[in-house]
C-alpha cells in the first residue's frame, strides 16, 4: 500500500473556488501545507456571489461578521452590503494571499477514486491528477432548481433562474413576473418594483419578513475602522453575539424569549406596514416565525404596495408562451419570467462521481439521503472533507465562521496522516450513525418542526441541520475523538 506519509509533501485538491475554498487554501498555507491546487469550474472565484447576480442581491449576515476574521474590511459600504460588494472582497484576499496562482479555471471535477490510500482525481477536460488530502467546498446553494409547471419551456419572452441572470436584457418598463418568496425573490421584487412597467409575484407560500434598516457606513466610520482596527472587531464581536445568542439560539429552542421577540417584530411588521386588509392577509404567513428560513428585508412591504407591483397567490396551472395561468383562468402575460425557485440544496460533491473503499460510490451511500458525520467525514471515504455538508449549521450560522472550524478541526486529523500515524482516515460507520441519531432526536426542540414545509427538511420531515447552539458546535469541533475514525497504515 503507498503510504502518503512517506510522500515529502502531502498533495491536496481544493473543490471549488467560493468563499469555503478561497479560506482552505490560505488555512492550508497557515499550516504549512503548500502543494496544493483548487479546482474550479468557472473562469472566476466567488462561489454563490458570482453565480448570484440579480438585482437587489445582498447578504442577509451583517458585513463585518460576514467576513473572515483575519481579513477585516474597513471599506464595507452598508451594515450588510451589495453581493457585488461582498464579490469584491473574495476576490480581493484570493489576490492578497496568491491563492489564483493556486487555482485551475475552468476544470470542473468529474471522478474521484480512492485507490491505494489516493485519491486519483479526474476532470471534465480530461486532465488527472493524484491526490492525498480532498477538500469539497463545492457549496450548498449553485445547483439551480426549476419548479415542475407544465409549459415551462414554451414560454415566448426572456426568462431565467435568478442564479442564470441576463444582464444583457433591459428591464425598465418591461412586465416581469417573479415565480417564488424565498430571499431572491423578496430581494428582486424591493429592487425592480418602481423600475417595471409591471411587476407580479406568484406566491405558494407567505414569508415571514424581518425587517433590517441598512445603513450606510460613512466616511468617518470607514476612516475610523482603517485607524482602528479594534473598532472593527468590536463590531463583529457584537454582531456575532446578537446572532449567536439571540437568533440562533433562538431557533434551536435555547432562547424562547429572543424567538418571541423575532415573531413579536414580524407580526408588527406586517400589520404596521401593510394598508390593504386584503393583501395584508394574503402576506400573511399561517406558521411560526423563523420555522422556514426568516427573511430579512428593509423595503419588501413597501416595494410589493407599489402601484406597479401585485401579488398572485392563485395556483399557477401552466406556462404559456405569452405568460402564466392561474388556476382562475387567468393569463399574466409577460416580457420577462423570473425563476426564484430556490436550489438543489441537498447535491454537496455531487454529480462528481466519487468512489470510496471497497468501490462504494457517494450516490451508494447516500442512496436515502445526504449524511456525514459532524458534516464533514462520510465514512468509507477517507481523506476526503465536506465544508458545510450534509446536515451542518447552515440555518442557523454565518458560514464562513463554520468552515473556518471545520477546516480547523478536519486539520487536525490530516496531522496524523503527516506525522506518519496513518496514511488515511474517515469516520468510523458507528460513530456517524450513534451521532446522525442523536441529532435527530434534538431538532425536535427546533422551530423547523413547528409545521411548515421549508428546505431545511429532509425526505423524512427531519430538519438536515444542526440543531444545538453554535457554543456546542465549537466545543464538539474544538478536537477530534480518535476513536471515532477507521486509521488505515
């Protein structure tokens, strides 16, 4: 058997160049790991916020904690700032730190097989490579997902997914239709309602608003934060503890009263900001507050009352080519359908074919559904970590916070195949099962299982996240338990 740990450098890939693969190659740096290459499938880093280009796009985390906790920012232009913005920033540490030098554009992975304790890896052009150490930070929210109507494809004007958006399409004046209610679609209808001649949201499901005021940072602030640093870390810090004790603890049943204040906001937020009785009630959610993942907007309310901007909430039966029809025989037509229908949140790796021991593939072991232990290490699989996989805090906390622990706590187990300890390892089938079941049994304290239909559940009606606080999640990550992992020699 070839043992890495006789290689003179361990040889790592990177799966992905967005926000989780940019910091595993500055993290890999840090620890002294040099030979390493991201693949990429596009032509440019950024992840999410390249893909993600519609109007009014933002990220709903407040900026300074939505950053890495090495590279503050002292130029953030809003308490939570434009996608492009939050682009600019990605791009601007990959520079700072080299990791474009370390980046294959335009490679996307299409096979990984463990042979031997190697991964031998293979992309779609055709090129191959072997490697010791497999990092996936292929994201969560990049595979498109389109809604199953009739006549979909037969629709006349411009239409596209809001991850697929067409610059090249003028918008003033146009009617547009806007199929959805998660947060593209709330942040598009408060960016183009005074813009479109016409602007109709199709609604299945009412949401739950948060409302955020978005200030700008002045001038005075951003020369405050450059002078001081330790102003910008107050900010983060303060920032975290409002989201970590308040929020997220809220929604994991640890904080009863910040979750009553959070329905306590949105209720008033709605009844003080929506005139119309009848449309008051058609916005009107028939769950709890934050049960589907809460929105946060500054202007929603305001942009669906505006006098070109209309709420549908009647069953879309059918695309036609010059519009949609409702269930009450009516045809909004159209210059420009927008899909906002949300992604394939469950895929992680795949559709790269990924073959583990004993030739197991991923879609095998995930034949019922996604699964990792501690969401990063899929028994059977050695040598191979998930950012942000399968069953993680992405409901609940800023996701750069927790592949920055993953990735902290995933290198240290890479130290035993280094030192020579072993030459690979993956979590013990024993271990991810006694842990996938008591997982299970906690999101019943949660507000996802309070009765709604969100895609935080699973095909079990089981919330795939982590449901205890991020404190817990920190001290569980803070070391691995050896004794949870095969060790192969």
């Amino acid at each position: 058997m070839n043992n890495p740990a006789q290689q003179s450098e361990l040889r790592f890939a990177i799966i992905g160049g967005g926000m989780a693969g940019i910091l595993s190659a500055i993290k890999l740096n840090n620890a002294g790991y040099s030979n390493y290459t991201i693949y990429e499938k596009a032509d440019s880093l950024g992840g999410t916020w390249r893909e993600n280009t519609y109007p009014g796009i933002a990220c709903d985390v407040p900026s300074h904690f939505y950053c890495y906790d090495f590279e503050p920012n002292p130029d953030w232009s809003y308490a939570c700032s434009p996608g492009p913005e939050i682009l600019d920033y990605f791009n601007n540490v990959a520079k700072k730190y080299g990791v474009l030098e370390k980046t294959r554009f335009g490679s996307e992975v299409s096979k990984l097989e463990f042979i031997d304790n190697r991964w031998q890896l293979e992309t779609k052009d055709g090129a191959k490579d072997t490697i010791d150490i497999v990092i996936s930070a292929s994201g969560v929210l990049h595979h498109p997902s389109f809604p199953d109507i009739d006549g979909l494809d037969t629709f006349a004007g411009t239409l596209f997914h809001t991850a697929e958006w067409d610059h090249s399409v003028p918008l003033a004046g146009k009617r547009i239709g806007i199929i959805g209610t998660g947060s593209s679609a709330i942040q598009i209808v408060g960016a183009l309602a005074d813009k479109a001649g016409k602007l109709v949201q199709f609604q299945r499901t009412a949401q739950w608003i948060m409302p955020r005021e978005n200030p700008a940072y002045t001038d005075a602030e951003k020369d405050n934060f450059r002078a001081n640093p330790d102003a910008m870390q107050a900010i983060r810090s303060e920032q975290a503890e409002m989201s970590e004790g308040g929020f997220s603890a809220a929604v994991v049943g640890e904080n009863p009263a910040a979750l009553a204040a959070i329905e306590a906001l949105t209720l008033s937020n709605l009844e003080d900001n929506v005139k119309d009785p009848i449309l008051r009630e058609k916005l009107r959610p028939d769950y709890t507050a934050a049960c589907k993942r809460l929105i946060m907007s500054p202007n929603y309310y305001d942009a669906i009352q505006h006098p070109n901007a209309q709420l549908v909430t009647e069953d879309i039966t059918a695309i036609e080519p010059t519009g949609v029809r409702t269930a009450d025989g009516e045809l909004h037509e159209f210059d420009i359908l927008v899909i906002a229908t949300g992604f394939k949140v469950d895929q992680f790796m795949r559709p790269i074919e990924v073959i583990g021991q004993n030739g197991i593939t991923l879609e095998q072991a995930w034949v019922d559904r996604p699964s990792a232990y501690l969401s990063v290490s899929v028994p059977g699989f050695p040598n191979l970590a998930l950012l942000n996989g399968p069953n993680g805090p992405v409901g609940n906390f800023s996701l750069i916070d927790v592949a920055d622990i993953q990735l902290d706590y995933f290198l240290q187990l890479v130290e035993s195949v280094r030192d020579g300890q072993c030459a690979a390892f993956s979590a013990k089938a024993a271990a991810a099962e006694s842990a996938e079941t008591e997982r299970v049994e906690a999101t019943k304290n949660t507000v996802w299982v309070s009765g709604c239909k969100s895609w935080y559940l699973d095909d079990r009606g089981v919330p795939a996240v982590w449901p205890w606080s991020m404190g817990k999640f920190r001290d569980v990550m803070t070391k691995p338990d050896m004794d949870d992992y095969d060790l192969a020699s």
